[in-house]
C-alpha cells in the first residue's frame, strides 16, 4: 500500500511573504490528515520565514500520524558527511 507525507514548509513560506495568518501550516497539516495523508514533515530553520516553534508545538500536540522534523543545521552536517 502507497503513502503520502506532507511537507508543509511552502505553507509556513506562504504565510511569512503574504503575511497572511490564513496559511497556517498546523490547519493545513490537520486538514490534510483528515483528507488521508499518512504523515506531515517539515524543516525548522529558525528563520521568521518558516516553521516557527509555536507551530511545532502544535503539530506535535494535535498529530495524528507520523511526524517528522528536521532542523536546517542537521541537514548542513548531513550535506557535508556526503561529500
């Protein structure tokens, strides 16, 4: 059987350039759990730009599959192991 992650960064990107609080990435990830996605990932970067802590916090309270983040600093290290 096939499954789907979500990776909702583009969402937290969204609402950070329309500075439009209507594209929240924990709604988002809700909705998009109820609709059948199997997971929800993201990359916290600690920039304003992205996933904010208030948005992990969340996520990680009203998750109901699999959830994934990965800080910006790990995939630098990861990047450099590869070389």
């Amino acid at each position: 059987m096939k499954s789907i992650s979500l990776l909702l960064d583009d969402i937290a990107f969204i609402r950070s350039g329309l500075n439009d609080d209507q594209f929240d990435p924990v709604r988002f990830g809700i909705q998009a759990e109820t609709a059948g996605v199997n997971g929800l990932a993201c990359t916290y970067a600690g920039s304003p730009k992205g996933i904010s802590e208030r948005d992990l916090k969340l996520l990680n309270e009203v998750k109901q599959t699999f959830f994934i983040c990965v800080s910006r600093s790990i995939l630098n290290r990861l990047d450099l192991l590869c070389l």
